[in-house]
C-alpha cells in the first residue's frame, strides 16, 4: 500500500533539501468541506504557507497535481512567487484519486534510468535526489512494482475521519417490461459517514426542473440504501437525482441521466425453418421492440 511507504505525518520542519516535489490531490473527495472552506483549499495554503516559511534559499521546487490523472503544474523552479501562483491556480475535478501517474513522473525526474525511443536507449540525465510531498485525504490505493528509489516521502493527511457524507452511487433508467407508457428509474445511495441517515430524494425533470417524484431513504453507516420511482414514460431528455442532505461533500449529492427515444431494434434471423421461433418473434410484444425479418 502506497500509504506503508509514506511517513505519517509532517511536522512543519525547515525545509532545507535541495530539491522537492510538491503533489497535490485535486480530486473529487478533496472538496469536502470539513476542513474550511474545502480540503484542497486548506492543502494549498498550508502548502504555501511552508514554501513561503520554511523553504531554504537556493532549494528547487515543484508541484504537480493528481486525481486519476497528473499534471505538471510548474517545473523545479526557485522562484517562491511563481510557485505560490500556480499552487493557488490549482482547481478542483470531479475525478478518482489514483496516484500512480503522479509517483512516476515524480520518480522519473529524481531518479537515474534510461529513455527509449525508436532509434536509440540513453541515460537519462540530470536525475537527483529529491523529498516528495504528497498533500491528499488518502483513498491512494496500491501501486504493485513500484519503488521510491532516490524519492523520499512525506505524507501530509487532509480532512477529519469524522466526515459525514451520502453520495449517489448508481442512477439509472428502464423502460418498464409491461407497461410501456411507464419509466422505471433506479437510484443507489451509501453512506460514508459515521451515523445511520434517513434522506429525502428528489426526482426531478432536468429539462424543466420539474419535481417529479421523492422517497425518504434510510441509509446505514457504510451501508447501502436503494430507491425506485415509477414515472411516465419521457420520450427523450434528462433526469435529475438530488438528496437534500447537509454533509461535508455536496458534489456527490446530485446525479444526471438521459433519457433516449425510443427506437425498434432492426433484426435478421437466419435459421432452419423453426415454428416456435416464428411465433413468438410475431408476438406483439416482440413487434413493439424490434423489426424483425426472417
């Protein structure tokens, strides 16, 4: 686990290596509000603050942001303002958090390996040791075969454990098998947090805003709570899912899904003459779903 590799914590020391990467999480859970305004933007003050503190003269630093995704925010640089610019540039994603990309873009610049291309296989130059700093609220995963070489890590943790959030987990749509003037719509809510929750859920026509149904779902702490509406069928366009629910994360309290038109499927069948076959891809039902030909 990434986390087995990364010290605890951090306790605010004079940073005075020569060289340092900087990796921020920028994805979806670091925008939680337990720590104010949100996690990210605690990260990146307090990220500033020890740049602007305790970075030693002439030390080189980077930052680099990641969600499942990495991103070269600013090069090794000694400019304290130019780092405090593009760290306070750094905006939030709705994204996964995977650090993998990240670690090996850090592991690449700090330690000595080889860079191939088609036509020939060189050293890579100019590879030095260097302190990684990774600011994140966790969730990192594992990363098998991976090693920290010339990297050493500090773990900087953002956010409280004690955190409440219920998230929509699946939304989703069926036309219903026997009534075809219906729509069933599904929705799975979990809970995060650390109590037991009873939510109201809105269902609401994305197009007009129009409310069209609610349930009041009960969700257990790290559990599973369900929901079903059955509305009239919607041709085409969208449909909203939003709980009306005061946690730490309100990214995930709101969910979208389309709705299609419609359309009979077009089929060929090519068999030895089969009676029972026949008669059922004649029933109406079949009709309804599909041209078929034989």
């Amino acid at each position: 686990a990434i986390l087995t590799l990364l010290r605890p914590s951090w306790e605010g020391s004079k940073l005075s290596e020569d060289r340092y990467i900087f990796l921020i999480d920028t994805s979806a859970s670091m925008s939680s509000s337990d720590v104010k305004p949100t996690r990210l933007e605690a990260a990146k003050e307090e990220l500033i603050n020890q740049i602007d503190q305790e970075l030693a003269t002439g030390s080189l630093a980077m930052v680099i942001s990641f969600s499942d995704r990495a991103i070269v925010e600013q090069p090794y640089t000694d400019n304290r303002a130019l780092l405090r610019r593009r760290i306070q540039n750094i905006k939030p994603t709705n994204r996964t958090t995977q650090i993998e990309e990240a670690l090996k873009v850090a592991a690449g610049l700090a330690n000595p390996g080889r860079i191939g291309t088609e036509d020939q296989d060189v050293a890579a130059a100019d590879a030095k040791p260097a302190t990684i700093m990774v600011f994140s609220d966790g969730g990192l995963g594992t990363i098998p075969d991976f090693s920290m070489g010339n990297l050493k890590p500090v773990y900087r943790p953002i956010g409280n454990e004690t955190a409440e959030n219920i998230a929509v987990v699946a939304f989703d749509t069926a036309q219903s098998p026997t009534r075809p003037d219906e729509l069933q719509v599904f929705a799975r809510l979990q809970n995060f947090g650390s109590e037991d929750r009873s939510v109201t859920v809105n269902l609401i026509n994305g197009d007009s805003n129009e409310l069209l149904d609610a349930a009041q779902v009960n969700v257990p702490v790290d559990g599973i709570g369900g929901v079903e509406f059955i509305i009239g069928a919607i041709d085409s366009g969208a449909l909203k899912l939003s709980i009306e629910e005061q946690d730490d994360l309100k990214i995930d309290n709101i969910a979208y899904t389309a709705i299609n038109p419609n359309r009979r499927a077009r089929v060929l069948v090519l068999s030895p003459r089969n009676d029972a076959l026949e008669t059922v891809l004649q029933t109406q039902f079949a009709q309804q779903l599909a041209v078929v030909e034989m």
